[in-house]
C-alpha cells in the first residue's frame, strides 16, 4: 500500500509559463486535491539561458502545440516528478511559505527548498503590508520556525495554502501565491480587521502573522482557523454520497450565505469570488464565507457585466447604466471593479451567488462547473433551471431564476433574497 502511495502522489497537473522572468512552474498533486507548485527558474545569463537544461525544457514547452503532452512526455519533468515522491512521500510539503524549485546541477536534476528570492524581495514589515490598519489591531506576529506541518490527506489545499500546527492548535497558513499579488493576497487580512462587527457566516479574523524568523520581521503569510469538515463543495458532495441532502438543507445554506452577504453589504464591503469552494463548514455544519481578497473572480461564476467588462454609471436619475467597453480586460484577470457602485457590485454578486446555489443543487463537480464555462468561450454558460428542478426545490429553483438573469437591473438584492426564502420562517 505504501509504495502505491508513493507512485500516486506527485502527479503533474497543469503548466504555467512565464516569460519575465522565465520560468517554468509546474502544478502536481501531492495527493488528491492537495497542489503544490514546482518551479524551474531559466538563468539570466545571455550565453547560457538557451542552452541550460532548465532553457531547452522552457523553449520546448514554449513551442509544444499542447504543452501539457509536452510536459507528460518530458524525460525531465518525469525525474523531477520522481525526486520530490523520494523527498516528501505522499504527506509531507515543503516548509510554510517555502517553494520548490527544479535545477540541473553537476549533471543531474536536483531539488532545493528555499523561500522564492523575487517573493522574498518583495515581502514588507507589517506597517506597509497592512497600511490600512493599526498595529495595535494586527493579530499577534510569530516567527514561520514556530510552526510545523500538518499531515494534508483528506483536505484541500492549494500551493499557496497548508495545514500548520502552532502551539498544538492546527491552522491553516496562507502566504502569496507571487511577488506580483502580494498586495491583493494580503489584503485578505484587512478586508476581514475592518469590518464593524464579526457576523456567523463570516470567517474570523486571521489568528497569527507569520514573519520569516524571530529577527526578520517582514510579514510572509498569516493564519486562519482550521475547519475539519472542509469547504462547502466537499461537504455538499460527501453528504450526498450518503443520502443526506435535502432542500431544507440546502435552504440553510442559501439563508446562510445571503445573510452573510447582505452583512457585508450593509458595511459597504463585498466578496467578490463567492463560490463552493470558498465557503468552509464547521463542526457543526455552520457555514462561513472565505477567501474575501476581493480582487478576483473566477470565470465560471462571474457575472455577465463582470464577463463583459462593462462599464457602469448612473443617468440623471441615479439609476444604474451598464455600457460595453470598446477594449476588454483578459477574463483571467477579472475582479470586481472597485469603481463600481456598491448597488452594481450587489448585482454582480447575486448572480454569483445564483450559480453557487444551481451547482449546489446539482451536486455539480467542480471539474463540470469549469467545463461548462470553458465551452460557452466569450459567451456566457447557461445556467437554465429545469423543470425537473423546479419540482425537486421549488423555493430555490425560484431564487435561482431570479438571481442569474441576464439583465442586472432584473436581479433581486440580497434582502430580498433572504424573504424570499422565508428567511423569518427559519430564524
């Protein structure tokens, strides 16, 4: 059973190429839906960088049709892939906020572990990582040498997020994907200080800072609570391999996360990428939002002005005016426009929201979710309740219905949202 294991783990999954620098950054699966990036740096030196090993693999992938065959057939990437299963097994991942890195050295591929020199360039003390916020209501700061790692089967986590112990207490440690969305991770951090009040249905104020030692005190990550029972989109799943959803069930959790959405409004907030797998579950089966960046929006449950990119104003009368723009952002780089309204952002998120609930209902997996949106291309997927759905859960097919109309003008507020689900009824 072991080495199975030890064959299973560290599979490659996906490919990024970057081009300045140059590298080449592999995803893998340490396990299932445990990722961790492994990059491969191409050196600077004009004599060298086309023809090191670490070059050849990035102009290879560069000029591969399908990159990811390319990758599948790398004599290379395959050593690679080999030595990290020797490493690190099937559990074990590099230290907090450490990355990986593929180098051809004395004739051999090899791995070190060490922070990324362009992220840890990047890194500040915590005045300048949260400028928005007074010292005084930062969380307690504690050396990464405080913490250990978690063992990670059974959970979910992406490269920028693992399992940590501090103090006996497991958490979740978060730090920077990159030196480029330093400022929009961390802003996770404050987003969470600044609200008036906490709410239920709203992840808790990250717990500790991390600083890279005892004498550096630039800040490289911070830690959240730890909910064993996962994200909603794991729950969802689980409970329905056993017979245990029903609509009354998955009323809760669309009161819950309309209730902590209208909160967030009421304080001039928003979420910005509300979906399955940004809500954790707790002991109890109590939902919280996560992951409230507000910079990012992933594609498959944006909203068509979101999609779009349209611009929004107000005519003579106050009322809210969407227009197309002549010139498009890329879609993979979309968050809510901080310009917007407050009122246009609401609309935006119920239609989010309108998504979240159907793929609910469906039981959706993730993967299906993503295809979906990937064969709509530049237009929008269609999220059509059914009239096998309208049967199954009248009151939310209703919801749902209303939520994901194409016209924003159409859509429900979150206060209306919760009547409509009889909100009173329940609390």
């Amino acid at each position: 059973m072991q080495t199975m294991q030890r064959e299973s783990s560290w599979t490659y999954d996906s490919v990024l190429l970057s081009y300045a620098p140059r590298r080449v950054t592999l995803q893998v699966l340490i396990v299932n839906q445990v990722m961790e990036n492994i990059i491969c740096h191409v050196g600077d030196n004009h004599h060298t960088k086309h023809q090191s090993p670490e070059a050849r693999l990035f102009d290879a992938l560069a000029a591969a049709p399908d990159p990811s065959a390319a990758v599948r057939a790398s004599h290379s990437v395959t050593t690679i892939l080999t030595l990290c299963r020797s490493r690190y097994g099937h559990q074990a991942r590099p230290t907090f906020a450490n990355a990986l890195f593929a180098h051809y050295t004395a004739g051999e591929w090899q791995l070190s572990e060490k922070m990324d020199p362009l992220l840890l360039a990047a890194l500040r003390p915590a005045p300048q990582t949260f400028p928005r916020t007074t010292q005084s209501r930062l969380p307690p700061n504690i050396p990464r040498s405080q913490l250990s790692n978690a063992a990670v089967l059974g959970d979910f986590f992406s490269p920028q997020t693992s399992k940590v112990v501090h103090q006996g207490l497991q958490y979740v440690g978060k730090h920077p994907r990159d030196w480029n969305r330093l400022d929009a991770d961390f802003a996770e951090v404050e987003n969470a200080l600044n609200l008036p009040r906490p709410h239920p249905n709203l992840l808790p104020a990250p717990q500790y800072i991390v600083t890279i030692s005892s004498t550096d005190h630039r800040i490289c990550g911070f830690l959240i609570l730890y909910y064993p029972n996962g994200d909603l989109y794991q729950w969802s799943r689980k409970l329905s391999s056993q017979g245990r959803r029903s609509e009354s069930l998955l009323r809760e959790w669309a009161l819950a996360t309309a209730s902590a959405m209208e909160f967030l409004l009421e304080c001039g907030e928003w979420h910005g990428d509300l979906k399955p797998d940004n809500i954790f579950v707790g002991e109890v089966g109590n939902l919280v939002l996560a992951d409230r960046t507000r910079n990012f929006a992933t594609i498959a449950f944006a909203s068509p002005e979101l999609l779009d990119d349209q611009i929004v104003t107000r005519n003579e009368e106050g009322q809210l005016q969407y227009q197309p723009r002549e010139t498009k952002r890329p879609r993979q780089y979309l968050g809510l426009p901080a310009q917007w309204p407050l009122d246009a952002k609401e609309n935006s998120e119920v239609y989010a929201y309108g998504v979240l609930l159907l793929v609910l209902v469906r039981n959706m997996s993730l993967s299906e979710v993503y295809r979906k949106a990937r064969e709509a291309g530049s237009q929008y997927p269609d999220w059509s309740v059914t009239t096998e759905e309208e049967a199954s859960f009248p009151k939310l097919a209703e919801v749902i219905r209303c939520c994901i109309q194409l016209n924003p003008l159409n859509r429900p507020n979150f206060t209306t949202i919760l009547y409509m689900l009889g909100h009173d009824a329940v609390h």
